[in-house]
C-alpha cells in the first residue's frame, strides 16, 4: 500500500548521500510503497477512489489527490467527533449563529486536514504529460530503470499513463490538453519499456499506436521529441536540426550566447546540446527494432530523415 511520507530525509530509516537539505526537508514530499497492506476500510477507500476516478477520468481530469485525503484524513480525524452534518440554507430562510459556526467548524476543520505537520499543505505538481517518459527513457537507455523503479513503481506508472489517456487514443501536453504527437509518442514509448504489449491495456496501446500512424508517424513529433527518440534510438540524429555545442563557447558578451537566456531554456539546452554532439545513443536491443516498425508509416530504413527535420 502506498503511503505519503512528508518532511523526512536523511534521518528516515537511512541515510541516503545524496540528499542533501538545508531546512531539514521541511517541505518534501514522496510516495512509499509499504508491502504490509492497512486495513480491509483502507484497502476498500483506496480501490474505491481509483476506480471512480478512472470511471470519470475523461470528465473529471484532476485527481484532486484523492490518496493522499485519504492518508490525512486518518491522522486528523482519528478520535475526534464527528461534527454536524452540513447545513443547507434556503433562500430567504433565517441563518442562525449555530449555522454559521458549524459552517465555519467544517471548513477549518477541512483544510486543517490537509496540513502536514511541519505546517505546509502539500500537494501533487500534476499537469505535464512529457517529464515521465522522458525519466524513463532516460533511466533505460542508462541501464537503471530496474534499479530505480520497482515493479510497484512501474505499476503505478503505467496507471497514471493510461489514466490520462484521451479518448481518441493520444495524450495531451498537459493532462487536460488535446492530443499531441510529442505526448503520445513519448508516454506510447514510455509504456512499452515498461512492458505493455503493443495490444495492452485493454485495447489502450492500440488506440495510441493507431492515433500516431494516423497522424503521419513518429516523424512529425516536435525537436524535442525528436531529440528523446534519437537518444533511444528508434530515430536517427540526422532528422534534427542542429543543437550544436560549439555555441557555448562564444564571448559572453554576446546577446545570442545561451548563458543569457532563460534559466529553463539554457539549462534544457546545455544536456541537449552535448547530447547532441556526442550523438549519444542507448543499446539497440529487441524493443529498439520494435518501436522503429511500430511508430513509422514506412520501413524505417527508407525514412528520408533530411526531410523529416521540419515535419
């Protein structure tokens, strides 16, 4: 069962060397998987909650973090009385002071539930549909995807993927997006590496794959999809348009050099850029030569990859 762990770092149960924090990691936030289950009521909530919320996901795209309400709410509530229940007010209808106190109770009571106890109210940074599979590509091109997922980790993964599917098959920039081809390759890669089959997920593979022939194929994914392919090596270093690293060592002084340009784009471009002059690419091994049949509308040795830079 997965468990919320909050403000806790080196003095955890181990020290890890390379987590370092100034404030005692007042703040941090992660999730634990505890092989020990909780309760048959717990279980129950928590399997409730993620089936309304897969039920609804194309209405309701938000888990409004659903799990970790559950956690809390535990700790909070545990002894306390239960309060009134709440109090429905009809037009023109005589608000007394007991209303308004017991309205007021619930509410503080409410988000005083979603306070950790350092005093920070935490919560999911949940919206972008890319970070993930490219932590993934990343750690397996790396050889660390077993070392640093677990197979509860990759479960999870593989729900919060298929949970933000659209509809049509593809997957959005953001979880509330339409579909893109940059998010549908990627989380569409990010799944068969984890070991979906190309018919899994009850259909959900297929309805991806589908939705990326049917837009032209993998070549029509934006640079820096582009870029994430090649380093994988289902997509040839030759169909980007140049990253060069040569461009770090112009005069500072220089408008156009990347040191002075905003934080985030310089320090996207300077892996990117080095990436790209190592032309750096991960093994080519059974699910390598897979992909490159199952994301091109034409035999990938025919890819006109010169013309594939601008698609």
């Amino acid at each position: 069962m997965w468990r919320l762990k909050l403000s806790q770092g080196d003095n955890y149960e181990y020290d890890d060397p390379f987590l370092t924090s100034f404030n005692n990691n007042v703040g941090r936030q992660f999730w634990e998987f505890d092989p020990i289950p909780g309760t048959p009521e717990e279980q129950a909530l928590v399997e409730k909650a993620r089936a309304d919320f897969t039920k609804t996901r194309h209405q309701i795209k938000q888990s409004s973090d659903l799990l970790m309400r559950i956690q809390l709410a535990k700790e909070t509530y545990c002894g306390q009385p239960d309060l009134a229940r709440v109090a429905k007010v009809e037009n023109e209808e005589e608000i007394t002071e007991e209303t308004v106190v017991n309205t007021l109770k619930r509410a503080l009571r409410f988000y005083s539930a979603l306070q950790s106890e350092d005093g920070h109210w935490p919560g999911d940074y949940g919206g972008p549909l890319f970070f993930l599979p490219e932590l993934i590509i990343g750690l397996y091109v790396m050889d660390m995807l077993e070392t640093i997922l677990p197979n509860e980790h990759k479960r999870e993964i593989c729900r919060y993927i298929y949970n933000h599917q659209n509809v049509d098959g593809g997957w959005g920039l953001h979880i509330e997006g339409s579909s893109s081809m940059f998010c549908t390759t990627l989380n569409y890669i990010g799944l068969r590496i984890l070991g979906q089959e190309i018919d899994g997920g009850d259909g959900a593979m297929h309805k991806a794959r589908s939705w990326i022939l049917h837009h032209g194929g993998a070549t029509y994914t934006p640079s820096w999809g582009k870029f994430w392919l090649s380093i994988l090596g289902v997509y040839e270093w030759d169909g980007n348009n140049p990253l060069p690293p040569e461009i770090w060592l112009l005069p500072y002084f220089l408008p156009v050099h990347p040191g002075r340009m905003w934080c985030h784009t310089r320090m996207v471009y300077l892996p990117m850029s080095y990436l790209y002059g190592k032309r750096f690419v991960g093994p080519i091994n059974d699910i390598v030569l897979s992909l490159r049949e199952e994301l091109y509308n034409q035999d990938y040795n025919h890819i006109d990859w010169n013309l594939a830079r601008n698609q």
